[in-house]
C-alpha cells in the first residue's frame, strides 16, 4: 500500500516561499531601506526619461498660497502661473528638439499653492510638467495640472530633493515659509560648495524676501562671502523672470531668441 503524497500546504503558505519581489512585508522591512531607495531614484528616472525630460526649471513657493487668498497670495499665485506659461512657451518644453530631447520641464514639489499654480501654467501652455510629491503624515493630495505620467510621489526627502536638483537648469523661488527655506538653501548650499553645477536663482518679490532673510547680516558676520550674494537675484513680475534667466543662459528656444 502506498503512502499518501504529504501535504505541503505549510511550505506554500510560508513567506520565506513567495517571490522576493511580491514580498511586501520583506520590501518594506528596515535591511531593504537601500534598495527602496534605489527603486525610488529609478521608477521616477525612467518616466522622465520617456519623455525626453533632459533639464528642469524647478518653481518652488508656499502650499498656502491660494488663487483667491488675500490681495499677496492672489498675485504671487497669478505671477506663478504666469512665469510657468512664460517658460513653457518659450523654453522648450512643449516639443522634443532633434535629440528627442524636452528643455526647461516645468518641476514643482506637486502639491497645491505656488505648485499648483506653476503646473497650472505649464498646462495652459500645453506643455508637460513635473509633480515631485512627498508622502506626508498629513496626506499630501497632487495637484490636477501635473502631467499624470509625470506625477510622481516620494516617501525619502533625499530622494525627492536629488531628482529636484539632477535636470535642474534653473530655479525661481516664490514667497514661502520653512519647506520653501528648506529647498532654497539646499540648492544654494550645493552651489555654493560645488556640488552642483552654478544655475541662476530667482527670488520673487525682492521686498518679500529681504524682509524674510537678512542676507547682508549674513555677509556682514562673515557667515557667507559678499560673493555669495550673486548666487541668486531678484525679479518683480514673470516676465522679468524669464529675461533674468535668459541673461543667465538659459537655452530659451525660437520665441525667446526673437525676443
């Protein structure tokens, strides 16, 4: 008489059993932290490189900020989604050149205020942009002007800020508070010590700005060099954005030459 086949059910059901990669509770265990990490850098950087996304310029400014706030918040919102047109138009995102390759790709951190209103300016242009969105203990919703295939959410602030700063060609700083502070001199520290490649820096609303950081007290302790000081600039309306960027080098496509 031969013995029955023994049951295996315990082998199958085991985790140990299922395939690495559908092994969720094993992916998002602390020893896989790197390779999450990797995974992060990778699913964003095969997107925008399906869309011939080759440089950035990266608009950051407050989730506050509203269309219809108070009289400043209305106007740095309008003058965001002003500039992003501006850009978009004109800078060579809305076809690919010969290389098949985008230029000056609209980048917002996603989220609503001053993000919404540069992705919503991209959109008005018919051109692609980015949403780089953070996953927050307080759910951070997209915004609806991002390009969706390009809409992306990130649990590492590291990671996040490093696809910020990769394709980045530009970046214009609206009014905004401690996320904003953050970004700013992150870019500005990269510059700085040469981390990075030197790109221009616009900060919108001079009177906003130098009321908000003292820069000079900044030089006069000798806590930065005078020199530091031409690491950014100032511009009061979108189009003297754009004209500040195109002084500095910015590949500014048919329009903007003609201009």
């Amino acid at each position: 008489m031969t013995d029955k086949p023994a049951d295996n059910a315990a082998q199958m059901a085991s985790p140990a059993y299922l395939l690495a990669a559908l092994d969720q509770e094993f992916l998002l265990s602390d020893p896989l932290r790197g390779v999450r990490f990797l995974l992060e850098y990778e699913k964003a950087e095969e997107h925008l490189r399906a869309w011939g996304v080759n440089s950035t310029i990266v608009v950051f400014g407050s989730a506050r900020t509203h269309e219809n706030g108070n009289g400043e918040h209305t106007r740095w919102y309008g003058a965001a989604r002003e500039f992003a047109r501006i850009a978009s138009e004109r800078g060579g995102a809305k076809d690919k050149d010969h290389d098949g390759a985008r230029e000056n790709v609209i980048a917002t951190g996603g989220g609503g205020g001053i993000m919404e209103a540069a992705n919503r300016g991209a959109h008005d242009a018919g051109a692609p942009s980015i949403g780089f969105n953070i996953r927050l203990p307080f759910e951070q919703e997209p915004n609806a002007y991002s390009t969706p295939d390009l809409t992306f959410q990130f649990h590492y602030f590291a990671m996040r800020k490093m696809h910020f700063a990769m394709r980045a060609k530009a970046l214009v700083v609206f009014p905004g508070g401690f996320g904003t502070f953050d970004e700013l001199f992150e870019l500005l520290t990269l510059i700085q010590t040469g981390k990075s490649d030197t790109i221009p820096v616009i900060l919108f609303d001079e009177d906003y700005w130098t009321k908000a950081i003292n820069f000079r007290h900044l030089v006069e302790h000798e806590m930065i060099s005078p020199g530091d000081l031409n690491l950014f600039h100032y511009a009061s309306t979108p189009e003297e954005a754009w004209e500040k960027l195109l002084i500095a080098g910015i590949c500014g496509g048919p329009e903007a030459d003609a201009k």
